[in-house]
C-alpha cells in the first residue's frame, strides 16, 4: 500500500501561491497538459478521470484505463489492516519491549499496533498494490476540494508508478532492512508529491514562476518534522512521514529542469541508503555515503540468543533525535551505517515476544566529532551507551535486572556477516519492519 498524507498537505495551495523564490524559480512548465477543471467533486468518475489525464500527462504517460476507486472510513480502515496483518502473520515480536526503552515506542504497545494507530489516524487515501485500486478515507479533516484533488492525484501517480515500474517488484528486488525499504519509499512517494504538486499548479492556473517550491518543501518538511517530534511513536512517524518531504525535494532537484528522463532512471538506480536522500548533494551517478560497518554489535551472550539484526538508517537516528525533542536533519544524515541487534533469552524461545531481551545499537558516523555532537543530542534520555571514535553503542533491555552485554561487552568488535539472527532467512518481515509503507 501507498499512502497520502493528510493534514501536511492541507493548505497546499497556498503553499503554491505564495510566490516565487528568492533565486531563479525552477521550470515547471508543461507543454500540453493544461487542466481542464479548476476545482471538481472527487466523488465523480467524471473529476477522477480528468486528473488521471493530468497525472499522466505531467509524468509523460499515457493515459490508462481508470483504476477502480474505493471508500471507506478511518474505522474501517484501521480494521482492514489488522485483518491483514493477521492474515500475514503479523504479531509481537521482541522489539516491542525494546524500542519503549529509546522513546521511540510508547510502552505497552506493540510495535504493529502502533504503526496501525500512526497510519489510520494520518492516511486520507491509499494505492493497492494487489488489488491495483485506489481507497480514499472518507471522514478526514480535509474539506476544500482542491486539496482533495491533491490527494487523488497523489494516489494517481502511483497507479502510474505501479504500471510503468511494477512497484511490487521494486520492494522484492529491494534488501528488507529498513533503511533500505525507507530509500525506496522516498523514491516512491517523493515521485509521487512532485508529480501531484506539478498537477495542481497546472490546476491552480499558475504560472511556474509563482511557485516558490523551495519554500514549499521546506514548509512540508517543518510540518512533517513538527509531527514526528509530536508522535509517542517517533520511529514509526520518521518512517511514515519522511519519505514525502525528503524524498519530494531530492525528487524535485532531479526533474528541475523538466528532464523526466532522469527521474525515469532513478527508478532503475536510487540511493539505497536514506543518509542519501537527506544529504541529497548530487544524484548522477547516484551518491552513496554509506560505509562498510567497522564493528557490528557483539556475539549473543551466554543464555540468549541474537534473534534479529536490522539497519534502521538515518530516519532512525532522525527518529532518536526526535524522541530526544532535538531534531537535525543535518546531524542525522551524517550517519554512515548501523546495526541494531536483539538478543532474546534461550529459556523464552518458544514465545520470542515474551521473553527476556536485550538490544544493542551501534551508528557508526562521518565523524568522532559528530558522534560526540549526537550523543550530546540525546542525552537527555539517559542511555547507556559506549563511544568508539567515530561510532557510538547503545544498549537496552527489557529487564533492567538483566546484567549481559553491559559495560566492556560492548567493546567486542565482530563482523557484520558473523552475526547469525534466528530470523535471516524467513520470509516474514519481523520487528519494526512490520509496517505497512
């Protein structure tokens, strides 16, 4: 599923409207796609079916058939996705008793609950990836039709994407740690909020150099920012709501000079790594400041057993500085690689989500001044973590009576492929990866 943000794209067009940039305004002409409408009842195939024109004709499609269109409430929806996350096997993990411990949950709320809460009470629309139709949610607080037309245009466009790219095979092609899945993400909904804000100014009537899109991703990203540091679920925020600002600005960096050619090509090459995405300093060829990871976290320790290992990349060092009410884009996106290790207790392996847990963290950084600079931004969470030059360990447990992997443990330095989590080789996606994107 593909979602649509809800109240960060309220008032886009005023947004829009706001005038030029100080600099020379991007061009964002589009010869032969003007609108035909101002403003039309989304309800009707009729207002559907001309923004599906307008959505295709920006992207340089041509124009499909219409996609079947749903409605249903937030209730329902919240219920959909439980029912699917039951019939996926979706469930508790041990993440759940960890990721309180870092704010980055809140307690006694799993981690697939959470996510759940995040995505029903923030979604106004979403693509279908199997069922190839678009679900709009009908009881949110958008009210003026044109921000409505946004979102369906929004949604649109990953119709479009999923008919030219095959986005089911982009996220099976794609490795399923989350900072990966993350990147692609902000690819696809990045491509998703350029196209659909290149379509309403084309609906708005606007010439290109009325638009300030400086302006207006930096006023996306502030709203997106201000509601991830807001959330008692920063990890799950951070993952939803970041791919839009940060991936719709380095989208829109890209096809500033209407050259759609290279943004075509992105989706056959994209920065596998979000740091990317944030820093978006260059893109052809494509920037790729990850490092090699110098020390993994340690070995299980005597009595457990390493359940699972994933990367959560900058939008999880984003989502910490959040928790910590510091955020820095910049300071984030100066993470060069990660590992995040969860050992569970042996005498509880025959219900991981019960047992005894213990995780370690290592962010390894471009530097040892900015891994200082980092734990100085969180420290008001009062972690226990250990300093190695360039990178930094922190350890939680969802006992504090738990005594392994503390201290002088954490200075074991194995590597990353020596590592052998119980959950390798399934191919259910466990712990925070249970997040519908």
């Amino acid at each position: 599923m593909h979602f649509s943000r809800t109240s960060a794209f309220i008032g886009t067009a005023v947004l829009l409207a706001c005038g030029g940039d100080d600099d020379t305004p991007k061009k964002v002409s589009h010869p032969g796609c003007e609108a035909t409408m101002t403003e039309c009842d989304i309800g009707k195939d009729s207002c559907v079916e001309s923004l599906l024109d307008l959505a295709a004709c920006v992207r340089e499609d041509d124009t499909p058939p219409l996609p079947a269109i749903q409605r249903i409430t937030s209730a329902e929806f919240a219920d959909m996705l439980r029912n699917t996350a039951e019939e996926m096997g979706y469930g508790p993990t041990p993440w759940d008793s960890l990721l309180p411990k870092l704010k980055l949950l809140p307690a006694g709320q799993s981690t697939l609950d959470a996510s759940i809460d995040v995505s029903s009470q923030s979604v106004a629309a979403f693509y279908h990836l199997i069922n190839k139709d678009i679900t709009i949610i009908t009881d949110t607080n958008i009210e003026d039709d044109i921000d409505k037309m946004y979102i369906v245009l929004h949604e649109l466009t990953h119709y479009l994407q999923d008919r030219e790219s095959d986005l089911s095979g982009l996220r099976e092609s794609t490795g399923n740690t989350s900072d990966e899945q993350i990147s692609l993400s902000a690819l696809i909904e990045g491509e998703a909020v350029v196209n659909s804000s290149r379509g309403l100014t084309l609906l708005m009537r606007l010439a290109p150099q009325a638009v300030g899109w400086e302006r207006f991703y930096d006023s996306l990203e502030r709203s997106l920012f201000d509601e991830i540091q807001q959330s008692n679920a920063p990890l799950l925020a951070a993952r939803q709501f970041l791919p839009y600002g940060v991936g719709g600005r380095y989208v829109s960096d890209v096809w500033s000079d209407d050259n759609r050619e290279d943004v075509d090509l992105l989706f056959e090459e994209w920065p596998h790594a979000f740091a990317d995405w944030m820093l978006a300093e260059t893109w052809n060829p494509v920037d790729n400041k990850k490092q090699k990871l110098t020390c993994a976290p340690p070995l299980a320790p005597n009595g457990f057993s390493l359940y699972e290992v994933d990367s959560f990349g900058a939008s999880g060092a984003f989502a910490l500085l959040a928790a910590a009410k510091d955020i820095d884009r910049e300071l984030a996106s100066e993470l060069r690689n990660d590992a995040f290790a969860v050992y569970i207790d042996d005498a509880g392996m025959s219900a991981p989500s019960e047992a005894r847990a213990i995780g370690v963290w290592r962010l390894q950084f471009s530097s040892a001044s900015v891994a200082a600079d980092f734990l100085d931004a969180i420290a008001t969470l009062d972690l226990d973590t250990r300093t190695f030059g360039n990178a930094i360990a922190i350890r939680v447990s969802s006992d504090a009576s738990i005594q392994a992997l503390t201290g002088e443990a954490l200075d074991a330095c194995p590597k990353l492929e020596d590592l052998k989590p119980m959950m390798r080789d399934s191919d259910l996606p466990a712990g925070v990866r249970q997040i519908f994107l």
